[in-house]
C-alpha cells in the first residue's frame, strides 16, 4: 500500500490546506481522510479559496465513507453510512456559512457624497432604471386612442 502525504501544523491560519483540514475535521494524523496533494488540487479548482474547496473535500470524503460497508466485530460496530451521514450535514452547513458569512446588505446612494462618488464611477454598470426615464417619451396614436396594457409609450408591453 502506498503512503499517504498528510500533513497539519495545528495551525490553520498557516496555510489554505490546513485551514481546509480544520474545516472539513481532517486533523487527526492517525485517520486522515484526504492525501496533501487531493486538497492542494480541490484548492486550485476553487482559487485557493478554502471554504469552498472544505465544501468539495466533503463530498469526497463522503463518497469514500459511502463505498465501504459497515463492519462489525463481536460488540465493536464502524457504521460508515453514519460517517457519510454526518460529512453531509457538514457540507450543508458549510454551505450556509459560506452563504451568509460575510454578508452586509448595502443601500447605495443613502448620502449625497456616496451618489456622487457612484456616479463619477467610470467602471459602473449604468442603472437599468433611472429617476427622469419617462420623461419626454413620445407617445404613439396607438397608445392615445387605446386605453391599458401598454408600458413603455410604443405599442408593446
């Protein structure tokens, strides 16, 4: 059988991998569950990003608990399905966490400096609404000589 590349420092500040250990519980040397190499790769199909590469270790490490069948010995039980289990639940909290931490709502253009500031904004997507939009449209004799179902002054809803 060929080692296993395993590596934690106890530290996961130290490096996305341990921080992708610590987050997916892959820290005891003696039951590792991913090789160094595996997170190293998950990593750099989720731009080094952590969080979400913990979320893909999941699913590996639940396809691994998933093959193997539950073993017994006289009164000593491993139930791997429970282990699956449980890497689920992981991954759907870690999925919510990802969702929601971090998250501010904004409001833009609460004060006249920040409207400013937005509107001098070159690289901004310009706003699909605008406060004059329906100012100075033309309207059609369709639209004068027919009542309801039109929006936009030009026959069409």
């Amino acid at each position: 059988m060929a080692t296993m590349n395993w590596t934690y420092t106890g530290d996961p500040g130290s490096s996305a991998k341990d921080l992708t250990r610590f987050l997916i519980g892959d820290t005891d040397e003696s039951e590792p569950l991913l090789t160094d190499g595996e997170i190293k790769w998950v990593l750099s199909q989720y731009n080094n990003t952590p969080m979400n590469a913990a979320i893909r270790c999941c699913e590996a490490v639940i396809a691994k608990f998933s093959r193997l069948a539950n073993e017994s010995v006289g009164q000593v039980r491993i139930d791997f399905q429970q282990k699956a289990v449980a890497y689920r639940e992981l991954q759907r909290d870690l999925r919510n966490r990802l969702a929601t931490e971090g998250a501010v709502p904004f409001a833009g253009g609460i004060s006249k400096s920040q409207i400013r500031q937005e509107n001098a904004n070159t690289d901004r997507v310009k706003p699909a609404f605008t406060e004059h939009m329906m100012e100075n449209e033309q309207i059609s004799p369709w639209v004068a000589n027919n009542s309801g179902g039109v929006l936009n002054g030009r026959g069409s809803c």
